[in-house]
C-alpha cells in the first residue's frame, strides 16, 4: 500500500511557515543593503555597527543581569516547591500546586499589569529590582514543574539504600538525590534563563527609567526605524537561545 | 548453641492505621545463621525487615542486636545491611563506585577501599564489569553487586528481601546455590525474606513462617515440614491432604482413633495428648503413602485401605495418583525406588491397597476460625484445578 504524501507536505509547509521568516531575517542580517527587499552583497557591518550602539549593550547588560539572577533565585526555590509538592499530599499541597501551576497558563498581560499595580501600591520604585522580581515570579513555575518531572520518577528506595550503607540524609542527598536531579534542575534553570532574557510583556509593564532590557530596547529601535541592525541582534539572540535551548534538552533527555 | 539470642525481637508491633503488618512478634536468631521469614505476601515480612533496618518505628517492642538496643537508633547507625528487592543500585556510579560507596561514607583510605572492593568482586566473580554502569547489566549481575555493596560492610546481620524473586527460573536456582556458598564463605547472619517455601527450605538453618503479621511457628526445616503445628503452616509448607475428624479414642500412650466422615477410620500419632471427643484436622502428606497392587504386611500401626485409581501423572522421578476412597481424593506420590518397566505400573481406574504408617500423618487442633477456612482453601498444588483434592464431595 502506498503512503499518503499528506503527512509530509503539511509538515514540510509548517517548517517553512515557522522558519522562513527567521531564516530570511537572519540572511538579511549579513545584507549589505539597507533594505531587505534588494540584496546588496554579503556583509559584517551591521554587527560592526551594534558593536559601537551603547546603548544597546547597556540593554543587554541589564538583560544578562536580571536573566543570571532571576534564574538561579528561581532554581533554589523553584527546586525547594517541587520537593515540598512531591513529598506530600495534604490539601496545602493542592493549593501549592494550583498557585505554581497558575502563572504557566495565565495571561501575561494581566501578570504584568497586576504586579505594576502591586509594585506602585507599596510604593517601589520601577526598575532593575522589580524586573527581577517579576520574573523570578514566572520562572519558579517553571523550574518548579521541570524538576517535579524528575522527581515523579525517582525511584526513592535508592536514598534508602544510601542510609542503609551509612550515609545520614545530608549525605545521601548530596551523594544520590542531587547528582541524579542535576540534569533536571540545570534544565529547569535553563528554561528560566531563555524565558526571562526575551521576556518583553511583563518586563515592559514593570520597567523603570534607566532599566530597559534587550527585548524592549529593540522594540522601540524598531519604532525609529533601523531594521538592519535589529537582524543582527536578533541573530545573535538567536544562536544563544538555541544553544540555551539545546543544552538543555540535552540534559532532560539524557539516560538516568 | 550459647549464641542464640544475637538478634532479638521482642513484642514488636507495627500498625498501618488500621492494618496489623507486624503483630508482637518475637524472635531469637544466632550468630552466623541463616534464618528466614517465610509467609505469604502481605504478612508482614518487609515490614519486619524494614524495622530493624531502621527504615519504619515498631509501635511497640525492641530490636537488640548484639546485646544493644537498637530500636531508636537511624538506619546509618546500625550495622545491618539490606539487598532491596528492586536492588537499588545507584545508576549514577559503575559497579566499582556502588559497591565502594559504603566505604567512601566512611571516608576509608583509597588503598584500603580499592583492595576491599577488588576482593568483593572476587567474590561475586564480577571482576570484568567492574567499569560498567547498573543499566547495561542483567539481573543476574545486579544482584551480585547489590550483594557485594551490602557485604563489604561487614554487616552484623545482612537483609535479604526476596532476593531471587526478579529473577527467572535457572538464575534462581543458580543464584540459591551462590547465597549458600557466600553465607558459607563469610560467616555472617543471614536474615532472609521470601514467599517461596522452597527458597526457604533449601538455605535455612531456621525458618518462622509468618501470617497476618504474626510468627506462626519457629523451627528447622524438618521440623515445620514433618512437624506444623498449626493448619496453616501445614497447608503452607509442601503439599497435604487435609481431612477433618474427631479423637474417638486414645490407643496406647501415643496413638489415637479418629473416625471421619465419609473415611475409614485411621490410627494417628498423637503426642498433644488431645482428649478423646475433641475435634481435630488430620494431615497426610502425599508422599508418605504406599500404594500397592497386593495387599501390604499387616502391622498394628499401619493404616490399610482399599482405593480407586482416578488419575496418574507420570514425572520421571516421581509418579502423582489421585486415589478415591469413599468420599474422598487424595493426593498420593511414589518415587521410583528402581527401574519400573520390567512391572506393570499402577494405571487408570485400578483398585490398589493404600497404606501409612501411623507415625507419617499428624494431627492439629481445630480452635480458630482461621482454622476452618484452610480446608476449604488448600494450597495451590493439592488437588486439581477445582483444589478439591481430599476433600468431601
Ligand atoms: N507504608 C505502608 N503504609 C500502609 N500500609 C503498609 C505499608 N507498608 C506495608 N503496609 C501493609 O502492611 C502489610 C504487610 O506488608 P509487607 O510487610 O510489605 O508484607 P510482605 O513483605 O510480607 O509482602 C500489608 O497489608 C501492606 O499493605
Ligand atoms: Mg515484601
């Protein structure tokens, strides 16, 4: 019997759906022309270019700031809530579990705009802190579900063969829980990282004067018009979510 | 033996809300032994095991090893080692850093860790997978690690937790026969957990069989086989015919009269001294019969009667009959004694004379309720597929 084609070519039109787009943008990148409509032979000037946009790197720089620490608060806690929702089932939990889930699913416009309102209520002033505070907010949920993965199928009786070959339980989890809930927990912390360095809607409803991130420092370079250059940025920003991204499938994938 | 309380248990409980898994249990093993819990699954074996590993809080009652109370002590503190069920290798470490890993916690000189673990190997003759991860060995060889990660610990007792029950037929058989030359070969107590009675009675030096969280009877081998003193633990040891009768006289010292309903009467050792009028549950096991074409010697102490050939199962080694006598089917075996083709085997539908020596079947008082429902629930291998073997019809 033959197959149907069918299969294949829908799947071969989402690819082109989804990746020409950042294909295009990313071949525009090295377009010595400034508009993406001609092509002006290859060049590296627009990355010439960004090397020397201050601000831009002053972006990035808040960026790497806020997504470095947002995601290493988040896997301390993120890890400390999923242990707290595995280990017991009490209605706490229920309710613990419901509070963590939420912010996965939740509209991030509203996110946003409720924590603006709460920063101003009590009176903080807008900037580098409340970002960070607005995404350790999100990235505990997720660190939170990816290491509960993990734990779901760990198989406990191996702690209890630690302790029963003389490990007290800081030790049996420093020796067998931790090494073996590292690719989780890494992963868990990678997918904090990519979240919060692109993250733009609730970071743009909660920053400050002085506080712009990389994601909102294009958006208004897009509304003054320089294209070019935002390809080159985009691109890099590209290659280093991708790596972030791999990385850490790379890890939730690997063999326990 | 002067050694025969090194471990103890002593009235130990333990509840699961309502669940009685372990009910005032008490023990005595002696050093060096090889002892194990046998019973049924859910009666409270792993549990037991698990207390004194340190793993679950008796209710009630104290576990002493050594003349030490260890009952409060953290599982890490006791000098008790346990091979898990599911082996519980660390996935993370080769065979060489598992079976290590007890002497790292010690924080152990390299020198002394490596040739300890060399040794133990050896002895689990693992020496070529040594650089291997748990995942890519059979389960034949995680045991073996799982064995020797407990062992270079030198445990006190060391904990066995239906060990061979992943395993398939042969590697058990083989594995059975490696446990007997390790306990040999290292000296140390054995405390062995199993469902498997054959398990059990082919390592033991003694056995408690166990039933709803309860020590039932404490003996050799020989002894609960030849010797149960409760109607479960003959059902559950070997196979039996049960039949339920009442004492009608006592012959000499030792011997009494049962009469049965729908049997002839038969003669039975008596050493309980249980009284004329009581009733009792007498228990045959299949190979103590004789079964002949022509009538056998009489004798005072033999029980005779005439039987109907109904099945037979030819086995090589052995021969199965089922045999009528009035309302009942037992469940008879012969072994071979010499090579049977110059005679005419027993067959289908042939009258044949059966007979026991008095000695060969025993009797067990009829007191509790749990009592009753064995006859009507023999064990799996009596009987045909209905289990009505021995039993009125
Ligand atoms: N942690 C537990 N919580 C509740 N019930 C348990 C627990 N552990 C064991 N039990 C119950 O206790 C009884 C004995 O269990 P176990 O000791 O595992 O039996 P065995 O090892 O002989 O099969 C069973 O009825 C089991 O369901
Ligand atoms: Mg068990």
């Amino acid at each position: 019997m033959k197959r149907s084609r069918a299969p294949l070519v829908v799947t071969i039109a989402v690819l082109i759906f989804f990746y020409l787009p950042i294909l295009i943008l990313v071949i525009n990148s090295f377009n010595a022309s400034r508009f993406s409509s001609t092509w002006g032979g290859w060049t590296l000037a627009w990355y010439a270019r960004l090397w020397h946009e201050g601000e831009i790197w002053h972006a990035m720089q808040n960026s790497l700031i806020i997504a470095v620490s947002a995601s290493a608060v988040s896997v301390v806690i993120g890890t400390l809530a999923a242990f707290a929702l595995h280990r017991f089932d009490t209605r706490l939990q229920k309710t613990q579990y419901l509070l963590i889930y939420t912010p996965l699913v939740i509209p991030e416009l509203l996110m946003g705009l409720s924590l603006l309102l709460f920063f101003v209520a009590i009176g903080m002033n807008l900037g580098l802190l409340t970002i960070f505070f607005a995404h350790v907010t999100f990235c505990i949920s997720y660190v939170a579900m990816v290491v509960l993965g993990r734990l779901q199928d760990f198989d406990f009786s191996i702690i209890e063969a630690a302790q029963d070959l003389g490990a007290n339980w800081w030790t049996a989890a420093v020796r067998v829980l931790l090494p073996l809930l590292a690719p989780g927990i890494i992963a868990g912390g990678l997918l904090a990282f990519t979240l919060s360095i692109d993250d733009f809607v609730i970071t743009f409803f909660v920053a400050g004067p002085g506080s712009t991130t990389l994601p909102i420092r294009i958006y208004s370079m897009i509304k003054f018009g320089a294209p070019p250059l935002i390809n080159a940025l985009s691109t890099i920003l590209l290659v280093v979510t991708f790596l972030a991204v791999w990385i850490s499938q790379h890890l939730t994938e690997e063999k326990r | 033996m002067a050694s025969t309380n090194y471990l103890e248990f002593e009235n130990v409980s333990k509840h699961f809300g309502s669940i009685r898994a372990v009910d005032r249990v008490s023990l005595s093993i002696a050093k060096g032994e090889f002892f194990s819990l046998l019973g049924p699954s859910g009666c409270g074996k792993t549990t037991l095991l698990r207390i004194l590993a340190g793993f679950e809080n008796p209710n009630t009652g104290r576990v002493i090893l050594n003349g030490r109370d260890i009952t409060d002590l953290p599982p890490h503190q006791r000098r008790v080692n346990t091979i898990f069920q599911s082996y519980a290798l660390f996935p993370h470490l080769t065979v060489r850093e598992n079976i290590a890993f007890g002497l790292r916690i010690e924080k152990r000189l390299k020198k002394e860790i490596d040739t300890e673990v060399d040794r133990m190997l050896a002895l689990v003759q693992m020496e070529d997978q040594a650089h291997k991860y748990p995942d890519i060995l059979s389960g034949g060889q995680k045991q073996r690690v799982a064995i020797a990660r407990a062992l270079i610990k030198k445990p006190e007792v060391l904990l066995l937790d239906e060990p061979l029950a992943a395993l398939d037929l042969k590697l058990r058989q083989r594995m059975l026969m490696e446990l007997d030359l390790i306990h040999d070969e290292v000296g140390i107590t054995f405390l062995y957990v199993t469902h498997d009675q054959g398990e059990a009675m082919s390592l033991s030096d003694h056995i408690a069989v166990m039933n709803l969280g309860i020590i039932e009877q404490i003996g050799t081998p020989a002894e609960i086989y030849e010797a149960p003193r409760s109607s479960f633990v003959a059902a559950f040891i070997g196979d039996t015919n049960f039949f339920e009768g009442k004492v009608t006289d006592i012959v000499g010292h030792e011997y009494s009269r049962l009469t049965i309903d729908g049997f002839p009467d038969v003669l039975c050792f008596n050493d309980k001294h249980i009284s004329a009028g009581n009733p009792v549950f007498l228990s045959i096991r299949p190979e103590k019969f004789h079964i002949s074409r022509d009538a056998p010697p009489n004798s005072n102490k033999r029980n005779i009667m005439r039987g109907l050939v109904e099945d037979v199962i030819y086995q090589g080694l052995l021969t199965k009959f089922w045999v009528r006598v009035q309302e009942y089917r037992l469940s008879i075996v012969q072994q071979h004694s010499r090579f049977l083709l110059d005679e005419k085997p027993i067959r289908w539908n042939e009258e044949v004379w059966i007979s026991w020596h008095a000695d060969d079947s025993f009797m067990l008082e009829r007191y509790s309720e749990s009592d009753e429902q064995l006859v009507s629930l023999p064990p799996e291998n009596i009987g045909d597929v209905n289990g009505e073997a021995a039993t009125p019809e």
